[in-house]
C-alpha cells in the first residue's frame, strides 16, 4: 500500500515537473508572439521579413539585412568549425593515446563552459586588430564574428562526434581490419559513415549554439543593417538587434524588436527540423545499426 | 605441405600468461578444428595467426608463426597484405551497416579493386559460395542489418572470402545459428576446403568430426593433444583429452 502511494507520488511529480516546463516554454513563446505579432501586422509580413531596410525612427522595420547577417555569420561559423572538429573527433577517438585523450577531453569540455563574454572580449582586443592589420576595413565584420563563433562551437562538435565515434561496436572496426583494411580505410569507410548521426546531431547543437549567440557577436560583428557585400563586411544578426536595441526602444519598435524574436523563432524550427530530417534519412538509410 | 607452422609460440596479455608452448602444423587445403573449455585461449590462438591481437594493448608473444614459411611477426612484414591472405570470420556475426553489395564489395575496394563489372562478377561469385546468392540477389542494395543471424554470418563469410584468402579464420561461426544455418555452413565449409586452409574453432564437437581432418585439444593455454580428428576423438592419447570429450569436465 505505501509502495503504491511513493510510485504513484514519484510518477505524479514527475509528470508535474515534465509539464511545467513545457508550460514555462509555451507562456514565453506565447508572450512573444503577442508583444510582435501587432508590428509584424501592421508593417506587413512581407515587408517585414523581406524588407531591407531596419529605421526604427522612420517606421520601417525590414529584418532582411539581419536574416542575411544571422544565416551567414552561422554557416560561415559552421564552415570553419565542422571540418576541424571532425579531424579533432577522429584524432581523440581513433588515433590518439588514452593518456592523451584523458587531458584533451576535460579540456575541450571546459572550453564549452566559458562565458560568451571572454569570447567576445578576446574578439574585440585580439581578433579584431588582427582582422583589421590583415584585411584593412575597420575589423568588425561577418568574418570575425563567425571566428569568434567557430571557436565557441568547436568543444560542442568535437565532444559530441567524439562520443558518436566511440560508440561504434569495436566489432566493425576489427572487422575491416581483417578484411586487410588500413587504419585510415577503416576510419573514413566504416567507423565515420556509422557515427553520422550522432554527428549531425553535434552540428545541430552547434549550429543552435551559433545562432543563439549574442554577445559575442555583437561585439565584433560591427551590427550594421547592411547586406554584405563580401565577408569582411560588417553584419547584424537578428540577435544582436534584439539585445542593441531593447534598451531604449518603445510603441512600435519595441513590438517590431519581438517581432525580430518570432523571425528567429521560426528561422530555428525551420533549421532544426532540415537538420533532424537529415538526421532521421541518414539513420534509415544505415538501417538502425549504427548504436 | 604446411601452409601455417606455429613454433613454441606463447602469448601474455599484461603479466597473464595465456598460451604456452603452442606447437602444430596446419596443412594446406584441409580444416583443422580447435576444441576446448571457454577461457583456454582457442580465440587469442588464431588471433594470433593474423595479428589481430597486435591491437590489444599489452599483447606480447615468443614463438614464431610461419605462414607459407615466412616468419609474420618479422618487423617488415606488411599486417595489411597478411590480413588480405588470412582472412577470419568471427563468433559474432558482424556485418558493417551498409548493403549487402556493399559489404562484400568492401574488401575489394579497400584493395583498389574498383571496375565496376570485376566487382560485381566477384560479389556474386562469394554471395554463390557462401550459399546466400538465392537468398539475398533481389535486395542487394539493402542494408545487411536487416538480414537473420545466419544470413548475417554467411555474408560475413562471403564478404572473407570475396578477397580470396588463402587461410580462412572461423570463431566459432555457428555458436549464434539455428541447426539449419549451421549445417549450411558446414556444407559451405566443406565446399571451400578445396581452396582454402580453414582453422575452425568450435564448442561442437560433432561438428569438429563433421568438418574437420585435424583437431586441436587446449586446456589451458596448452595443446594438450593435436592429430586426425577421427582418432582424436575415438582413441585420445590423453587422459585430459578423452575426460573432456567425454563431458566428465567442463
Ligand atoms: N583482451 C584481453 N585482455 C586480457 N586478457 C584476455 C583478453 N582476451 C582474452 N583474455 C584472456 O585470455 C584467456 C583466453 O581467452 P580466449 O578468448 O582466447 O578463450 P577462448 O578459448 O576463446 O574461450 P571461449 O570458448 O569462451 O571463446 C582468458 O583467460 C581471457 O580472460
Ligand atoms: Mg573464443
């Protein structure tokens, strides 16, 4: 009788703490989109998303500039680091000591929990100067920032392939080697296809993580509503516009600053679901065998 | 002729001293079955025959292993082209998460066999003599996961010898197989007996009889006794060997 009362107990809370925070999600999502939804209507969905130009003080509201400066800041970032942490992951997996993967793996986690702020920070007094010596221009630009992003998204990528690689059965890996397969062969033909889920999965984080930043950015990003013209021109991302402007912004500016937020929104479900359908296509194709 | 000679080989994991003063001599074209208690080192045995302990940190043996009278741990001998001659089908089957084409076309391909019409001729052949043509020519773009336990382990078979090796290691290959699956094995191994040198380790020793020419008796790393299976098995030399087949010990 007491059994049944602490596993109905147990089951009930957990329940409760389940819906809770899904409730606290839907409250927020709900709150944004009534606080943007009236901007977004009255200066048009259209001319809203695909108007160019962002003068709060003129009443125009086109968040084009900053879709273009978010998308490209983020694939740029994932350009740059989705090579890179694959060799990383394939090196700590495969090929380096288990002594040596015991220092990198807690050093590489760690990387992933410091403040956006020391990154932004080493940006501006490091990055910047150098971007600045080396392309001329002012420095802040979609390039610096996608840097900058790079290297807050590489411990996520890296830690995550890793653990995908790892856990491909030992019995592939023996299996190719037998076959009279190099250890390199049997890396890029067997163990690698067989992690790609898990791989996608690390880029999707990533890739989260990359559009999510802000602070980070907008302290090298130079935040100019501007299409770019090359790389090395100065952006805006749809996050940074939102945290620039919140301080000051009221009446309509302040709804169209929510209405920046639902076009993020939906910028991110779009991508999440492209990514987790690669994801899923990926899994079917290799049957379901690759854990 | 001997195909392999194994020479006072002994083999330590760490400080375990796992097989001591291994001697026997593998003929060409015949099978040979090992026979013994779990644990008695049957598997470190003929993963030492093509170095696959080598990936076992801590591995270390005496001894020389000849194959074809070569010395294969002698430092310039290349462990890809030995594994490409000794080829080694494990207890567990295990199919690479790819095609069923694509699983018997990997050995070719990592060999740089890439023609397109050689590797198809070649796919097939191996699929025919593995006894998994019939069953498997209509879906061979379809990942090899989703075949049975036993169609799994006759790929794997193919997918050996689809290289053309010149030894074929078996762990225990029917230890995960219905009794239909098995005998089509044994009836495989049978066929390639002609060909190729077959090492075979089984718990079965009806099945040892039914395949094999010689039998290998280990008892704790040792080979306690090694000769014509029939004799091995009807009159055993010694006291170890005829308690074991006689089940009084396990
Ligand atoms: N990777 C390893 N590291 C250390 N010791 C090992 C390793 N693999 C096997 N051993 C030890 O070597 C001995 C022989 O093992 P082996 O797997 O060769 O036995 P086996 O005869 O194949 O047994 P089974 O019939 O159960 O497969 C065992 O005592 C085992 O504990
Ligand atoms: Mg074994």
């Amino acid at each position: 009788m007491n059994n049944r009362l602490e596993e109905y107990l147990i089951e009930k809370g957990l329940f409760i703490t389940a819906i809770s925070s899904i409730l606290i999600i839907l409250l927020i999502i709900t709150f944004i989109f009534i606080e943007g939804f009236p901007a977004i209507e009255s200066y048009g969905v259209l001319n809203f998303v695909f108007g160019s130009t962002w003068a709060p003080l003129k009443g125009e509201f086109g968040v084009l500039t900053m879709i273009v400066g978010t998308l490209g800041i983020t694939f740029l970032a994932l350009a740059l680091a989705v090579p890179l942490s694959l060799l990383c992951a394939i090196f700590m997996a495969e090929i380096a000591p288990s002594s040596m993967r015991r220092i990198l793996k807690p050093v590489i986690e760690t990387l992933a929990a410091i403040p956006s702020v020391v990154y932004g920070f080493f940006g501006l007094i490091v990055l910047v100067p150098l971007m600045r010596e080396q392309f001329g221009g002012t420095g802040f630009s979609m390039l610096t920032a996608s840097v900058i992003l790079m290297v807050m998204i590489l411990p996520t990528i890296i830690s995550v392939s890793e653990d995908a690689l790892r856990s491909i059965p030992y019995e592939y890996k023996e299996a190719s080697l037998a076959l009279g397969a190099t250890q390199w062969q049997t890396i890029k033909n067997v163990i690698f296809p067989a992690a790609i889920p898990g791989v996608i999965t690390g880029i999707i984080l990533g890739m989260g993580r990359a559009i999510g930043e802000t602070l980070a950015v907008i302290m090298v990003a130079g935040n100019v509503t501007q299409f770019p013209s090359s790389v090395l021109d100065p952006v805006r991302a749809l996050t940074s516009n939102i945290a620039i402007e919140m301080g000051y912004a009221t009446g309509m500016h302040y709804n169209a600053l929510f209405g920046t937020a639902i076009v993020l929104f939906f910028m991110i479900i779009f991508l999440l679901v492209l990514a987790n359908y690669f994801h899923y296509k990926k899994k079917v194709v290799i049957g379901g065998g690759y854990l | 002729m001997n195909r392999i000679e194994v020479e006072n080989l002994n083999v330590y994991f760490e400080e375990a001293h796992i097989l001591k003063d291994n001697n026997i001599k593998i003929p060409k074209n015949t099978v040979t079955s090992l026979i013994g208690p779990s644990g008695c080192g049957k598997s470190t045995f003929i993963r030492t025959l093509n170095r696959m302990n080598d990936l076992i940190s801590g591995f270390r043996k005496e001894g020389s292993i000849f194959f074809d009278g070569k010395e294969i741990y002698e430092p310039d001998v290349d462990v890809v082209e030995l594994r490409k001659k000794v080829g080694m089908v494990f207890q567990k089957p295990n199919p690479f998460p790819k095609s069923i084409l694509d699983n018997v076309a990997y050995g070719l391909k990592v060999h740089g066999i890439n023609d397109k019409d050689v590797v198809e001729e070649r796919v097939e052949e191996s699929l025919k003599s593995a006894a998994l043509w019939d069953e498997v020519k209509d879906k061979l773009d379809k990942s090899a996961m989703g075949l049975s336990g036993g169609q799994q382990q006759r790929l794997c078979i193919a997918r050996t010898i689809a290289i053309e090796p010149e030894v074929i290691l078996m762990d225990e290959p029917c230890s995960a197989l219905d009794p239909i699956s098995t005998t089509k094995i044994e009836d495989l191994i049978h066929k390639l007996k002609k060909e190729y040198t077959i090492v075979i380790v089984t718990h079965n020793m009806q099945q040892a009889t039914r395949v094999s020419k010689h039998t290998a008796f280990f008892l704790h790393g040792e080979i306690v006794e090694i000769g014509r299976t029939d004799k091995l098995f009807m009159e055993p030399e010694d006291k170890r060997t005829e308690d074991y087949i006689t089940g009084r010990f396990g």
